[in-house]
C-alpha cells in the first residue's frame, strides 16, 4: 500500500439538510498516500520493453509531421481535452462542440455543458503551453489550470481553489462514510501539492512512467472539490512537455482511458493499494494505443488537406500566395471558423479573408452556417467527420 488508511468521525451539521437516514455521526476511513517525490522502484523487464516501445510511438508521432502540420496539435489537443471531460459525463456531439468553439471565439453565449468542454480545452492549451515551459512549476501552475478549467463551469466559485473541505467519490451526497474511496482529509493537501509540483520536476523515471506516477497521484490527492479528473489529465502532458516526450503533439491519452474506463478506475486503485506496475501497464497501453491512432488520423488529415488543395486548384485556381492557400494550413485546428479567426490566423487582411472564405466555399471545402449575417461562420464537412471518428478513438 502506499499510503495509510485515517480513521475519522463525520460530524453531522444540523443546519444542512440531508434525508433522515443520514441525520447522524459515522465513521470513515480517508487515504492518505505517502509522498511521490524521490520515489524510486525497478520496473520488470516486460514492462520496461512496453513502456520504450510506447514511448517510441509518442515519439515518432511528434517527429513526423512538424511543423508541417502544426495545426494537427490544436486538433490533437481539443481530442484529448473533448475525452477527458466525457470520462467525467461531459459530452457534445462535435459538430455542435465545434460551433460552441466558433461561438466562443467571437464573444458569444454557450450552453452550459459546451460551455464547461471549451473549458476544459482552454485549460489543457494553458497546461501544455504556460505551466509545462515553466521553468518553476509549482501549485500556482496547477491552480491556474484548475481556474481555466472551471471558470466556464456552474460552480465556479471554486475555480482555483485548494479545497478545505473533506470530499469523497461515490456513496452518497451527504457524507463520506460508505463512500467509494476517500481522498486525504483537507490539512494534509498543501504538503501533498508541496511535493507532487517536486514529482512533475524530477527525472528520475522515464518520461511516460513519471506521467502515470503523477497523474495517479493527483487523482489520489483529490485537492479540489470538483474537476479533479480533467485537471489530473492534462498533468499528463505536462510531464510528457516539460521531458521533451510529447514537444508539439499530444497523444489523446484520454480517449483511450475513457474507451476502458473500469480499467483506468481500476489501475488508479491498485496503484493506492500498491500495485504499481499494474498501474503503469494500464497507463502504458493507452499511451501507445493512443499514439498509434494519432498517426493515423494525422494521416488522414494530411491526405484531406491535399484533396482540398486539388480542389482549390480545379476550381477558382488562385494565385500561389492567395489567402485561400493558408487558409486551408489552418483549418485543422478551427473546423468551424469565422472570418475574424481566418484573419487572425493566417495574417491576411479582411478582404483577402473574404475572398478565401468565397473560394473554398465554392469548391466545397467550407459550407456555411445560417442565414448571412455579421459573425457568420462556416465548417469544412469532411474535417469534422475525421474529428468525430477521432474523438470516439475510431481506427481507421
């Protein structure tokens, strides 16, 4: 086990309401995990060999493609942030999450649960470009992230806050007894943070197994009172950053995490219990998994953007420097995009954008959204349907 079991006494609060049968003191027991930082233990060959060769996939993913297609790393990105929120039950079809990002984009309203996917998406491109390149990590770096992540969310009031409060997953709403697992009660959390943002820096283990280490030991600290998961996730690539694993691609780690996810609960359990290779290998196999259909879909778009180029060429036919051109580099990371964001984007001047905009449109790359009006946007078809087979981990 790593860690200790503390038997405690859940105080009942008379003037909080809660049903009758919960109207009364109980007992629980809360986990406390030892420290990560200067852990050391010897992986078995078996799954050092796997864990190389996982981390040669990530590799090669990050090698082959930029900056060619740099773009690829928002779409990428959004990916693993769009899995990590459906693990914790956030889900918009993405179609409608690329529109919600169009919306954002140019000030507008979104839903709530859309709204709190941008979120999380925002808060991972805050991870892996801001907190990862800091040369200091430390718990300022993980509540930023954590306030990015939450402040689009119902309960913002607690983006960003270190929580001082006992919580506990599963059971019921009202006290941790019964509970499915009980993270370390609150005066423990500052000196747990203190030593994970110490676990993020060192270099003691490989790359890929300092990712699973800090990830599951996160998920066991629990230091805020929501977003736990979706901020451990994006931990991930920070590590996977700041080791020079993962410079410009992110593997989405999550969809594979996601498609088991009684596993992932599963190998998050028995690494408190102290079974941590068995932990590492779930880790490990979601990692190359991942990875491997990363390639395939930056292939994928590749030959997509390749078909819109022959497009342009058999249709309005531009000249070589004509914004319609870079307009397509861009596309994979907004599949819905407004004509302020092509500008902004490519560089190109509004009229340029315009005329782009008319271009690809006419050859059937992009097709609008709605009637004409003043922030209308338009979507390439065929991105979004690559997306959504990426996003449901989909080989294809």
């Amino acid at each position: 086990m790593r860690g200790r079991f503390i038997k405690k006494t859940w105080a009942w609060e008379p003037r909080l309401y809660a049903p009758a049968r919960y109207r009364k003191a109980c007992s629980y027991e809360a986990f406390v995990p030892d420290f990560l930082a200067g852990y050391s233990f010897d992986l078995s060959s078996g799954l050092a060999a796997s864990v190389a060769e996982a981390e040669h996939a990530i590799g090669s993913l990050n090698t082959s493609a930029h900056p060619a297609l740099a773009p690829f790393a928002r779409l990428l990105l959004r990916t693993e942030s769009i899995a990590s929120s459906k693990i914790e039950g956030l889900q918009v079809g993405p179609r409608q999450l690329a529109r919600a990002e169009s919306r954002a984009e140019t000030g507008g309203k979104l839903a709530p649960t859309a709204a709190e996917i941008v979120g999380n998406i925002e808060a991972m491109q805050l991870a892996v470009d801001e907190a990862a390149a800091d040369a200091g990590f430390g718990v300022a770096e993980i509540v930023g992230v954590h306030r990015r992540l939450m402040e689009r969310a119902p309960n913002v009031r607690i983006a960003g806050v270190v929580r001082s409060d006992q919580n506990w997953i599963g059971g019921n709403d009202y006290n941790p007894c019964g509970a499915d697992f009980v993270p370390p009660p609150p005066e423990f959390v500052g000196e747990l943070l203190d030593d994970l943002t110490v676990a993020v820096s060192e270099g003691g283990f490989s790359p890929l197994v300092q990712a699973a280490l800090v990830h599951a030991q996160f998920e066991t600290v629990h230091p805020f009172l929501d977003g736990n998961g979706r901020a451990g996730r994006a931990l991930i690539h920070v590590v996977l950053r700041r080791r020079g694993l993962a410079a410009w691609y992110v593997p989405p780690i999550s969809v594979r995490l996601g498609a088991e996810r009684e596993r992932y609960i599963e190998g998050l359990t028995a690494f408190r219990m102290g079974d941590v290779e068995g932990w590492i290998e779930r880790f490990t196999a979601a990692a190359a998994q991942s990875a491997a259909l990363a390639t395939d879909y930056l292939e994928a778009v590749r030959d997509l953007m390749e078909s819109w180029r022959e497009r342009l060429r058999g249709g309005a036919a531009p000249r070589s420097d004509a914004a319609a051109w870079a307009l397509i580099d861009v596309l994979p990371a907004h599949p819905v995009i407004t004509a302020p964001v092509s500008a902004a984007a490519t560089g190109r001047s509004k009229a340029a954008i315009h005329a782009a905009i008319e271009q690809l449109t006419e050859c059937g790359v992009l097709e609008p959204l709605g009637p004409l009006q003043r922030n209308r946007s338009w979507e390439a078809l065929d991105l979004l349907d690559l997306m959504k087979g990426l996003e449901e981990g989909r080989p294809l």
